[in-house]
C-alpha cells in the first residue's frame, strides 16, 4: 500500500472519497442481490451493482471500460435477464428463499471465503507500477492493441458472439416450434 | 495527519477487497438461490469481480510502457459474459416451456416429460 508522507493533496481526497463512494454502493447492492428474495429486487440491485463498477473504471482510468460496460452489460445483458424474469414470471414459488440450513452453510462457506481472500491479498505485496496518466490516450492504445497483438482473439470472439447469437435463438424457438 | 493519507490514498488492495466482497456476493448467490434466473445474476456478479481486479491491476501494476493487456482482457470477459447469458436465459426460457418453472430443484432430468 502507498504511504504517502506528505500532505493531502485535493485530487488524492477527492479519488479517495469518490472511490469509497462508489464502493459502498457496490458492496451494499451485491450484498442486497444475496439477501433479496424477490428476483426483481435482485436484479434492480444488480444495476446499481454495475454501474457502480463502472464508476470505478473511471477511477481506474479505464473510461472506454466504463462505457462498455454501462452500454453491454446496463443496456444489454441486464435487460435481457429482466426479459427473462418476464417470460418466466407465472412460474409459482418465485419468491420463497433458500432454506435454514442452506442459508447457514452459505454463510459459513462465504465468510471462511471472504476472510481467506482478505487475508491473502492483504499479506500479499503486488509490484507497484502505475499507468502513466500522461500516456497516449488509452482508447486509442486499446484500439491499436485489438488490432495489433489481439487481433486473433478479437475476431474469434466475434466469431464466437455470431455462433452464440444463432444458438440462442434456436435454442429459444425450437421447442414452441413443434407444439 | 499521515494517518489520514494513507486512507485516502487509495492503492490496489482497495480494489481487490472490493473484488473479493463481490466474488463471494456472487458465490453466495450461486448457492443460495433457487430461481434459475437468480443464479445467472450471481454469475454476473462473480464475472464482474474478475473484471474489475485485471482493470485494477492494469492500473497499478501493469508492467512497462503502454501496456493494456488487463483491460483487454475484461474487454473479452464482458464479451463471453453477454453471449453466457443469451445462451443461459434460452436454456431457462426452455427448462420454463417444459417444465412450468424456473426453480432449479425441478431440474432433476434432462430428457421429455
């Protein structure tokens, strides 16, 4: 963890206050997501879950992340999952929750998880080496990269993208196909 | 004074707290809900954690240069993260037109009624 020695500095509070801000929200809405038992509170909570990791992005400057991340998974896969929450809404017992017991090995299997993952990565020293914030304008530096060193990847993956878009709909179709 | 820097001076441990609270958030959800729907959103959320500690990490430890190796990879990572929940939400809508439900408990074969 960075010391600094010095004094405070306006932009380091305001990172700092920003960054616990959006933590807050982030941890409070994941925590909302476990504990709700109505599925369209989950997924409200959810939203606020997602854009809150996309402010972080910001923080993290990564501003074309954040985008992608408001316009894929806010716009696209968020709305797709509350489209299923629609189609299968008749389903009955929607709302009943996990049972005593489940709920308690949940618990103790998260915090033995949680505190193990604290402790490691608290022990743990990471090789401090910032991003220049005076680089080349990351977008673009991302761009050259996608087109450059990940090229293979990238058009696979569109590859993949177009073969699970077909899949999908198939897979959703069939059945009321044949009736 | 020193104190007070050193907790606004928001370093990757931050982060990486932060992505273990929502890695097990989403475990949790994963095991604790029985709506199939709900576990997908569990998923999101684990996803989610991953993405946010390679973006971290591009950014406090990314190696030489203009390196964007992280955020290329969380790039990917919502990429497959969107195609997983096209494919999982056609499977439920599926499982819901065979079987009346989207509780998981019901889900004990995979063959026709």
């Amino acid at each position: 963890m960075p010391t600094c020695l010095a004094q405070l500095d306006f932009t380091t509070v305001a990172t700092g206050v920003l960054f616990y801000a959006l933590a807050a929200v982030v941890a409070l809405s994941a925590v909302g997501v476990v504990v709700s038992t109505n599925i369209v509170r989950t997924a409200a909570c959810l939203l606020f879950a997602l854009v809150g990791v996309a402010g972080l992005y910001v923080l993290l400057s990564a501003e074309f992340l954040a985008a992608v991340q408001v316009v894929v998974y806010v716009g696209g896969t968020l709305i797709l999952i509350i489209f299923g929450v629609m189609l299968t809404s008749k389903s009955a017992a929607l709302t009943t929750g996990a049972r005593r017991g489940e709920v308690a090995v949940a618990c103790i299997i998260g915090a033995v998880m949680l505190a193990c993952l604290t402790l490691i990565l608290l022990r743990t020293t990471f090789t401090s080496d910032p991003m220049d914030p005076a680089a080349p304008y990351p977008v673009v530096a991302l761009g050259t990269a996608l087109l450059g060193n990940y090229l293979i990847p990238f058009e696979l993956i569109s590859v993949v993208l177009l073969v699970v878009m077909i899949g999908a709909a198939y897979l959703a179709k069939a059945r009321r196909g044949d009736r | 004074m020193n104190n007070l820097a050193t907790i606004f001076a928001v370093g990757l441990h931050h982060y990486l707290v932060l992505g273990a609270v929502l890695f097990v958030s989403g475990v949790l959800t994963i095991l604790t809900k029985r709506n199939a729907i709900g576990i997908l959103i569990g998923v999101e959320l684990v996803l989610n954690a991953a993405c946010l500690n390679l973006v971290a990490f591009n950014r406090f430890s990314h190696g030489s240069g203009t390196a964007l190796d992280g955020q290329i990879f969380a790039l990917f990572v919502i990429v497959l993260a969107a195609a997983e929940a096209a494919v999982a939400l056609a499977i439920f809508l599926n499982f819901y037109n065979n079987l009346g439900t989207v509780d998981v408990e019901r889900a004990s074969d995979m063959g026709e009624k």
